[in-house]
C-alpha cells in the first residue's frame, strides 16, 4: 500500500511541477518578446538583455574597448546618488566577464519604474493557473467510478497491472483466470459534481490577467456595431497602463544612453492588437484608430 501511494505522489508531483514550469515558461517569453528595440548595436543581445531585466531588474549598457557596445547584467555597488541610483557598478556575464563601471561611463536600464524584476509577477500566476489545471484534471479523473481493490501480497502485480489497464481507459481488460474478479474489483460510487468547465473558464479568465499584467492585449473585438476609437481605449485601458511603468523606463534609460553615446536606440511595445473587422488597426499606446487595408 505504501509503494503505491508513493507511486501516485509522485505521479502528482511531477504533474505539478509540469504544469507549474508549462506556465512560468509560457508567461516568461511572453514577457520577454514585448518590446522591440530599434538601432540597438549589432554588439548588443536583446534577448539577454530582456532576461536580465526579468531576472534581475536590471541591466548595464556601456562600451568595452575591444568588444564594443555591450548591455550585461550588472551589480551595483558603491554610493547612490541623491535619486538613489548607484554611481559604481560592475558589469558582468557568463563566461566570467566583468568590467567596473560608473556613472559617467555606462547607463543602469532598469526593468519599471519600481526597479524590481518581472519573475515574482510571473511566478504569482504561473502558480495560480497550475493549480486550477490540476483542478480540472482530478475533477475529470473524479467522473470515473473509483474502485478499492483488494487482494493477497501475491496478487499485487496483478492488481498493478489490473488497474493501469482500467486508468488507461482500455476497451478488454484480459486476467488470468486464476484471478477471481469478484474478490478483487469493488466499486465505491462518491458522486464527484462535474466542475471541470467552470474552472476552465476561471483559468481563461486568470491566463487574461496575466496577459493584462504584461500589457499584452488579450480582448478580442467581433462586433456588428461601430465601436467609436474611446470605447475601444476604455475596454483596453488596463492593458494600456500595464505597459507604461515598464515602456517608461527603458525609454528613459535610451535617452541617457543616447545622450552619453551619440546614439539614437528607441524602445517601444510590440503591435500585438488588430480588429477582426479588418478596416482598423489600434495603437495601443495612443488609443487611436487608423484605416488598414488588409491582404
């Protein structure tokens, strides 16, 4: 009996940790692919840059005499300045790679204007909408008539065996005749409510504020009427502003970065967002509507 309840814990475990890494991974790129950066030095890695911002909160963007422009995770160390943004830092990679840097040197890029990294975000969610998922699995395995098996130490493979046979849905459960099913196989009925749709729809619901979270639009328009340019902002508004703490602080971070070094590297979020109408496109940073014409 121990050995199979272990066999089953495990079981479950591991589907939880599945489903759990399914979604933090899901949301993680999610959230790394919503920007898009322009004029950023061929030297520069977007992708490794986004992970520091998610991971870190943070990232360092400078010049190194032989590689050229880089953008590294950073440690901060040293006096802040009377905004509190460290004045020494020191550049870092992988490879074992660091360089000191200060403020006259190289530009902080933090994550949002609270400076903390998209993770804690992520992981809140992730562990949320695992955890409904499992939900609906064991309320769905529930609609199954559960059974108590019962037999001598001897018969356990075969009762093992017996009941994958059953979990697997199979058509012909073949027993040796030696098997006598009557004092094996009991039927125990617990009349399990099927909920396995309405928590469904609660995880469609929490997979949408995730995405609302990340500022990734996540409402889709079919409509007979006209919806006018303000209806269409209101019902996206929460998007909208999800967008603004993280957009705001790389834009910031380009200016210091175009300022120090000549450049002319811009940010902005990725269009994600068009009408089903086909005769509208919604920028989502203005609110605005503009004819489009589509193949």
């Amino acid at each position: 009996m121990g050995r199979k309840q272990k066999t089953f814990f495990g079981e479950s475990a591991f589907n939880n940790n599945f489903s759990w890494r399914f979604y933090f991974t899901r949301l993680m790129e999610l959230a790394i692919s919503t920007f898009e950066w322009e004029n950023l030095p061929d030297t520069c890695d977007e992708r490794y840059m986004e992970l520091a911002l998610f991971n870190e909160g943070s990232a360092v963007f400078f010049k190194d005499e032989e590689l050229g422009y880089l953008t590294l995770k950073v440690l901060n160390n040293g006096m802040l300045n009377v905004y509190g943004v460290p004045t020494n830092r020191r550049a870092y990679a992988v490879n074992g790679y660091n360089k000191p840097l200060d403020d006259k040197d190289s530009v902080i890029i933090w994550n949002n204007r609270m400076r903390e990294p998209s993770w804690p975000l992520v992981q809140y969610y992730a562990k949320r909408l695992w955890e409904y998922d499992r939900i609906i699995d064991v309320n769905i395995r529930a609609q199954k008539t559960p059974v108590v098996m019962q037999g001598t130490e001897a018969q356990r493979l075969s009762l093992l065996n017996l009941y994958k046979e059953y979990d697997g849905n199979a058509p012909v459960i073949l027993a040796d005749k030696s098997l006598e099913l009557g004092n094996v196989l009991k039927v125990a009925k617990t009349d399990a409510p099927y909920v396995a749709d309405q928590i469904y729809t609660l995880k469609t619901q929490l997979w949408n504020e995730a995405l609302t979270a990340l500022g990734i639009s996540n409402v889709s328009f079919q409509k007979k009427e006209r919806l006018i340019s303000d209806e269409v902002t209101r019902s996206m508004g929460g998007t909208i502003a999800s967008r603004w703490s993280r957009l705001n602080a790389r834009r910031f971070a380009c200016d210091q970065i175009n300022k120090m070094f000549g450049l002319n590297i811009e940010v902005k979020f990725r269009e994600d967002f068009r009408e089903t109408d086909d005769e509208f496109v919604v920028d989502l940073e203005s609110g605005e509507l503009t004819p489009q014409v589509l193949d």
